[in-house]
C-alpha cells in the first residue's frame, strides 16, 4: 500500500477532486447518499455507533455492515467456505467473518438492489498509522470495498482517556468531509478517484488541546510495537499491541503530526504495487538473465 499523495494545504487538487479547506467544508450543501458503514471492532462499538448517527443526523442513508465480532488487526484476510450474516436490526447487519468479508458482502449480496454511494469503514477503537495501517482490518475493509467500484473512506481514533471525545470529532469531520466530497465532485462525478481511499487518524485528546487538521504521508515506521509476554502456562504467550511515543527524526508524516496532536489525512491507492519505478528497474535488470530450468531427463 503505497501513499500516492503529500498534500498539507488550506485548500487541497487531489486528482481532478477540489476539497474546501476546513471554514468551507462546514458549509458545503450536503447531498444525502446512500452510506454502507462498517469497520473491524464489532458492528456494536461504540466508534461505529458514534459515526452512525452523525451521518443519519446528517441526512444520509446508512446501512451498517460489520463484522459480528471483534476482528482487529485482521488486514486484508477473507475468509473461503460458508460465511453467515445476520440482520440484526433495521439497517444493521452482522457478517460472521472479517472486516473485509463484511465490506465485500455488503457491497456485492446485501445491498445489490441499492449499492452504495460510499463506504465509511470505522470510527476504529486506536489510531491505524504508518505501516500498521497494512494489518489494519479497518482500513482494509475500506480498500476492499473500492476493489468493487465503491469510494472509501476509513476513519480511526487514537488510544486514550478521551477516545470517546475523539470518536464525536472523527464523526463530526467525517460529516463535513462527505459533504465537501459531494459538493465538489470530479467532473465524471465521483466522490474519490477510483480504488482510493481517504483515511483519517484523531488523537484522542481534549478537542481544546488538538492543533489542527493536516494531510501527511505515511510514515515509514510502525505506529505499533508488539509485545510478547509470558503466560505461565507451557508453549504458550501473551500477544500485545502497543502504540509507539515517538516517531524518531520524521516531521511531517503522519506518525509525526499524529503525535504532535493533528488529525491526519491521507490517501491511500489500495494498490500495493512498487511506485518507485527506479527501485524496480533495478530490481528488473538484476533478474534480466533469469529462465524456466530445463527439464530433468527422461530415464
């Protein structure tokens, strides 16, 4: 997954798409649109149901489409073989895989007769930063569903006592964000150019003490350092994820601001072809000679 963008203005050109800068997004003329909703935590976390009611105050369609239970950290993974799926309420369904099956069920078999517009895959429960965001099942999902010609958009909260303050800010740009999106589409029409994904880091910090809102590239770090521990009991260990404090000598990535105390924004192209095209060639002319191997002979 490569990041095809380094943007930090006021007013950002991202591929023939105009985004206000952030005094023009509260006022752009909202379109309702028809919003699938999922994420990796459950389809009854709290982030997701924050996100939830924001987007219907705000006048969209929304069908959540999540994963039954907690699927953290599940990246890409789809299950093969039978997958069950449960409505659990009006406009809420429950997938009993991944976060990835959920976004693609929901997409291809849920909502068939009446596809979505977007895809808004969180608010996730811990910030998806870095080259973490490659085992992210949140952001996953979201690249999952522009595999299907559906625009994403996946939004995170960082690790703290305030993650529920962070999860109403998430909820609130996540609003104004669509809303400009919608207002200023390209000119075929689209909310985001195909198989992008548009991702969102809060920290979760009191809304007094965040700095402001920046787009960055991903940084070249691990967002998370896992840890192994002891149990007590034979072959076995204790699995631990815990976010990092520091983002070394990086600035202005969004490790780096994340930290500082800025929402971040990136985008993502779902496409984890190399892009360094001098890297490759390199890569290419060192296997210039390589061939299939002869067969053995017949005996």
């Amino acid at each position: 997954m490569t990041t095809r963008l380094r943007l930090l203005l006021p007013s950002i050109l991202v591929v023939g798409f105009f985004l206000p800068a952030a005094a023009d997004i509260g006022s752009a003329q909202t379109r309702s649109l028809r919003i699938m909703l999922t994420n990796d935590d459950g389809f009854e976390a709290a982030g997701l149901k924050v996100m939830q009611n924001a987007l219907a105050a705000a006048g969209h369609q929304v069908t959540v489409v999540a994963p039954a239970t907690n699927m953290s950290a599940s990246s890409m993974s789809m299950t093969s073989g039978v997958i069950k799926f449960e409505k659990k309420s009006e406009g809420v369904w429950a997938v009993y895989g991944t976060p990835a099956d959920a976004a693609v069920i929901g997409v291809v078999h849920i909502l068939r007769d009446a596809p979505p517009d977007l895809v808004v895959s969180g608010t996730n429960a811990g910030q998806n930063l870095a080259l973490s965001t490659n085992s992210s099942g949140t952001v996953n999902a979201a690249i999952a569903a522009t595999r299907y010609g559906v625009p994403a958009i996946a939004t995170s909260a960082g690790v703290g006592p305030n993650a529920d303050g962070a999860y109403a800010i998430a909820a609130s740009l996540a609003t104004r964000i669509v809303a400009a999106l919608s207002a200023n589409r390209s000119v075929d029409g689209k909310l985001l150019p195909d198989r992008y994904v548009l991702t969102m880091n809060v920290p979760a910090l009191p809304a007094g003490e965040l700095k402001g809102v920046k787009w960055a590239p991903l940084s070249k770090q691990a967002s998370y350092t896992r840890v192994y521990s002891e149990t007590g009991n034979r072959d076995e260990l204790r699995s631990q994820l815990r976010p990092v404090t520091s983002a070394g000598g990086e600035t202005d990535t969004d490790l780096a601001l994340f930290l500082q105390g800025y929402v971040t924004l990136t985008l993502l192209d779902g496409d984890l072809g190399l892009r360094d095209d001098a890297a490759a060639k390199g890569v290419v002319s060192r296997l210039s000679n390589l061939a299939l191997p002869q067969p053995a002979a017949v005996r």
